[in-house]
C-alpha cells in the first residue's frame, strides 16, 4: 500500500508538472486521457483488470503451479519464511499488482490536480522576474513553479496520509492482503462496534496529525 501510494503521487506529480509545461501537445492529451479514463474506472474493477491480466499473462509465458511471473492472490507462497531472502523476494512479487493498481489511480488523480495548479503558476509575475534575471526555464520551473504549485497540493498529500492504512479496502479484498481496510469492512459486517470505532478513531487522528 505505501510503495504504490508513494510512486503513484511522485509519478502523478511529475506528469502533472510535464503536461502543463507541455500544454496541448501530445504528450499532455495524452496524459489527460489516460486521467480521465482511469477517473472513471471504479477502483474495484481496476483491480479485476489488473488481476485478469496477471493471469493471462502467466498463462502466456506458461508459468504454472506455485511459480508465477505475477502473483495475484496472498501476501506469500504458504511455506516460504517471511524473513529469507527467497520469502522477502516472493512476497515483493506478490506486491507487483496490488502496488500497480494504487500507483495508476494515483497518478491519475494526482496528475489531474497538479496540471492545473502549475499551469496558474506558469503565467505569474514572479516566475516571469526569475527568467528575466538570467535564470535558466527549466531551473526556474522547478525551483521556483513547481515548489510553489505544490503548496495547494499539500492538502490532497495530508489527506492521502490519512487514508493510507484504510483506503485500499477493494484492492485489499481482491488480491487477498490482510489490512486495516478488509478488517474495518469486517468489522462492520460482523456488527463490530468496538473495532469500528477504534479503527474510525485511527483514522481521525491520522488526519489531524496530517493536516497539523
């Protein structure tokens, strides 16, 4: 959950930042079609997807029993040691999905906002004074329009925190990682007053300390 939430808002940054430098060429449509269509997939099917193509992909390349190119279930082959170096590889292996699925939605989304918050800071005043004083355009976008284009972005990062241990609760159920999303979803079909509130508590306090 971590490494494809921190991939996803890094890459989402960047291409954000790409596409409104590149305005309106083909790499920023290109960029902006794929937000828009990832937007609209529901998380849950995007996990499917990228289940369903983990298999046919192993089925392609004629990977059979325990041995997978692309693991799509569990967090390890029953009988590895977590801690080996072959246990800790396989359970990296079994992470390649899951991760992906985050990263895409995160880029996604992130992208989207990041276009249009460097976009108000390409025509500002002081981005213009930087330039005219000798300093170089890709210097002066990075130093000066990105580190200012991310301040509203900031929220959105905080946020983000916040759900971190509760957010992936689809992605979780799919591909059978055990996590703070399944175990809240549990609880509430169990009736679990005190394991959802706790959970509930969890989470607001992860938000204050984000936002603070």
């Amino acid at each position: 959950l971590l490494i494809g939430t921190v991939l996803g808002t890094l890459l989402g940054v960047a291409a954000g930042a790409y596409g409104a430098v590149h305005q309106y060429r083909w790499s920023d449509r290109v960029l902006t079609l794929f937000s828009f269509v990832t937007l609209s997939i529901p998380v849950v099917v995007m996990a499917v997807l990228f289940k369903n193509a983990g298999i046919e992909l192993n089925n392609l390349l004629g990977f059979t029993g325990d041995a997978k190119l692309l693991y799509t279930t569990g967090e390890i082959t029953p009988g590895l040691d977590s801690w080996s170096w072959d246990g800790m590889a396989n359970r990296l292996a079994h992470l390649v999905l899951p991760s992906l699925v985050l990263a895409v939605g995160a880029i996604a989304f992130y992208g989207r906002y990041q276009r249009n918050a460097m976009l108000d800071v390409l025509g500002s005043d002081f981005l213009r004074t930087a330039r005219a004083k000798g300093l170089r355009r890709s210097k002066a976008l990075v130093t000066h329009g990105l580190r200012t284009a991310l301040i509203p972005m900031a929220t959105f990062f905080a946020y983000q925190f916040a759900l971190l241990f509760v957010g992936a609760t689809f992605t979780e159920k799919i591909f059978g990682w055990h996590g703070m999303g399944e175990y809240f979803v549990d609880s509430v079909t169990k009736n679990d007053v005190n394991s959802v509130a706790a959970v509930t508590l969890f989470v607001a306090v992860l938000v204050l300390v984000g936002l603070t």
